[in-house]
C-alpha cells in the first residue's frame, strides 16, 4: 500500500498572506499523488479555523473540498483528524466529502505493520492546561453556547486567537524545534508507552500538531514521526509498502520532485 500523511495546513489562516495560493498549492500537491495513494491520512489542524452550525459552514475552501470528494469517489481511503483549531467536526465532511472524520487517535494495521496516528496533542500524562482547554472545547453544551453566536462574530473570536497565539508561539526560539527526547512530549508519550509495555506497541507512531520534522528511533526500534505542517516545511510522510519516510516539496512547485528529509532531522 501507498499511504499519504500531511498536517497543520491551517488552510485559511489570517497569518498567511496568500491564503488562495496556500489553497491552491495543497490541492495540487493531493492532486498529484492521486496517482498512486490508496489512503491519505490528514492529521489535524487542515483548517485554521472550523465549526459546523446545523446549516452552515465556513466559507471558503472549495477546491480543497471537491478535491477531497473527487478523491473519495475515485476510491482513495481519506482519513481527516480533528486537531486544536479545527475541532469542531461534525457530519459535513463525511457525509459530502466522503471522508473519515477522527476525534482520536487511531490505531491500524497496513501491508503487516502497526501504526498509530493522530493530530499528536493531549497525548498521555502531559499538558494538562491544554487537556483542560480541550475538554472545553469538546464539551457538547458549550459548543450548543457557541453555535448562538453569529457566524461572523465567532469566526472574528477564532481568528483573533489564532493569530495572536502563533504570533506569541514565534517569540519562541525552542518551540521551532526539535527539543528532544526528554521534552517533547509525543516522543515522551511513545516512549512511556513502551516503558509500560515492556517493548514495541507499535512499529509506527505518525504526529502533527508541533510543526516540526522529526524521524526518532525508540529503544526497542519503533519510528516516530513528526510530519511538519504546510505554513514553512512543505513536507509530509509517506509509507510505501516497507519503509516510511519524511519528504518536502518545493513550495512554488508542489507537484515537483519531492525531496527526502535529510539525517539532520533524524533522532535516535
């Protein structure tokens, strides 16, 4: 099998400057390897911003959406996570698109291999701040609150907090990059895993969420991925039937020759 998996696109981000091209370069990216994926697992954060009201969704976003039906109907397996700013998933997508929605991490099995895959947040005894805000955020009467609001208004209170949470984040020298193995909390949560376990869950852990490009060898030999996003590193991972791999593309030219991530982010 041929495996696609991207994240954190934040498609729509008032951040970025050219919010169409970033659109446009990510629907031809997947229109590209349409060619050869039999699945495509989309971790999170896809949106920057997302919330389904009865009878109304966000604008925008409509060449990334009919790709995404186009994909489906051709057969592709697309899997779509919700992440820490597009929590708020419902049955649009899946009844539209055709795709799987994910609240959760997902375990699988592919070609005799065991993954384990997901947005990468609010992963095992850590962050307790954040579990706290994501509990809020997936508590139905609140969301029921929320849902009174004017479109309009609660996209501008989204907005506004995305943006000056990335703008606080970029003050933060460390948090752009990989921090380790003591302090990374996914890489912390793998390894407690196999801690407990005595041995390898899983051969492969699949993350987003941070932003960064990590490929790190536990101790008893399982990979774990973190897979960057689409706002600087272009990349994404793909599992082609016996070795998953990290690549990234030219951002002028995503449907161009994809570039192996190099060992300097290889972590052991």
């Amino acid at each position: 099998m041929r495996i696609y998996f991207a994240s954190d696109t934040h498609l729509g981000a008032k951040a970025v400057g050219d919010r169409r091209g970033q659109e446009v370069r990510f629907v031809a990216w997947l229109d590209k390897i349409k060619e050869d994926a039999d699945s495509i697992y989309l971790l999170g954060d896809i949106f920057d911003y997302w919330f389904e009201y009865k009878s109304v969704v966000p604008k925008g976003y409509v060449r990334f959406l009919a790709k995404l039906a186009e994909l489906t109907q051709k057969g592709i397996d697309i899997h779509i996570f919700t992440g820490n700013h597009d929590v708020w998933m419902f049955s649009y997508l899946q009844e539209e698109c055709g795709v799987k929605v994910h609240t959760e991490h997902y375990p699988y099995e592919a070609d005799g291999k065991r993954f384990f895959v997901g947005h990468g947040d609010g992963l095992g005894k850590y962050d307790k701040g954040y579990k706290l805000l994501k509990w809020v955020f997936y508590c139905r009467p609140i969301q029921v609150m929320y849902s009174w609001l004017h479109p309009d208004f609660a996209n501008w209170i989204a907005n506004t907090w995305s943006f000056l949470s990335r703008k606080n984040n970029s003050k933060k020298t460390k948090f752009h990059q990989f921090m380790g193995a003591d302090e990374e909390i996914q890489i912390k949560y793998v390894n407690d895993v196999e801690r407990e376990k005595g041995g390898k869950e899983y051969d492969y852990y699949v993350f987003g969420h941070r932003h960064i490009l990590a490929d790190y060898e536990t101790k008893y030999g399982a990979q774990a991925l973190i897979i960057g996003d689409w706002l600087n590193n272009f990349s994404y991972a793909l599992w082609d039937g016996k070795e998953l791999k990290l690549y990234q593309v030219d951002k002028d030219n995503p449907t161009g020759e994809a570039i192996e991530v190099t060992d300097k982010y290889r972590f052991r």
